[in-house]
C-alpha cells in the first residue's frame, strides 16, 4: 500500500524496454490480492492452470495459477 510494488513493476518494464523485450510476464495465485496492482499495470491473463501436486496447502484459498502478461 505504499506503492513500493508500482515501482518494482515500473522498473522491470524499463528494464525489458533498455533490453528490446516486448513484453512482461509474470505468474500468480488466484486470490493473491497483487493480482489487483498486475491488473491496473496493464497485465492480462493469457492462462489458467490447476497447480495441485506443486504446492502443499492452498495457498490464497485457490489451487489456479494464472499466467499473466503485458505487452510493451
């Protein structure tokens, strides 16, 4: 809440545009509330897996992984 992961977020994109990239990838939980702040920095969801058998517990109340990326 205190924009630190905004600025995380601002920096890798410059990072990948000094390097050519065309774009940012990233993965999350369903249910982690940083999906919220990958939302608004432009990133979609591209797919949605079942992560049973990697993990132990359920982490974020959900067992769906979600690719995520923005293009730069």
């Amino acid at each position: 809440g205190h924009g630190v992961g905004t600025k995380l977020l601002q920096w890798a994109e410059q990072q990948a545009i000094q390097y050519g990239d065309s774009k940012l990838t990233l993965g999350v939980m369903e249910g982690n509330p940083a999906k919220r702040l990958y939302d608004r920095f432009g990133f979609v969801d591209v797919h949605r897996d079942s992560c049973a058998g990697f993990f132990i517990g359920c982490p974020h109340g959900s067992m769906t992984a979600i690719e995520m990326e923005k293009r730069i």
